[in-house]
C-alpha cells in the first residue's frame, strides 16, 4: 500500500536541532525518520476523539 508523504518545513532552535541530528547518526535513521517517530510518539499521547476518522497507522508500519 502507497501512502502520501507530505514536505513540510519547521525551525528549531539550534541546540534541539543538533541533539536531533546526534540521535540519528547514532541509530543510523535519516533526520526525516527521527521526527517521524517523535510525532507517531506525540500522537500517542493524544487520543482521538470517537468521533473523528482514525487513522491505522500500523499499516504505515509505524507502531512498533
């Protein structure tokens, strides 16, 4: 299955940004793949509302 990436642009301060670089040098993931899994992270503390469409991120093969 096929999913849309979206480009999207962010500015962090420059300490974050280095920290965020060193974690994915040291896992050996693109920076790319370091905030995609803060996000799926951050999302998880959130749950949806019953009412909204839910996404099934495991088919992303996000959940691990």
């Amino acid at each position: 299955m096929n999913y849309i990436m979206t480009r999207t642009q962010i500015q962090f301060p420059e300490p974050l940004y280095q920290r965020l670089k060193e974690i994915a040098e040291q896992q050996d993931w693109s920076l790319s793949e370091v905030m995609r899994k803060a996000a799926e992270h951050f999302v998880r503390r959130f749950p949806e509302e019953p009412n909204q469409r839910s996404l099934v991120f495991s088919d992303f093969g996000l959940w691990r």
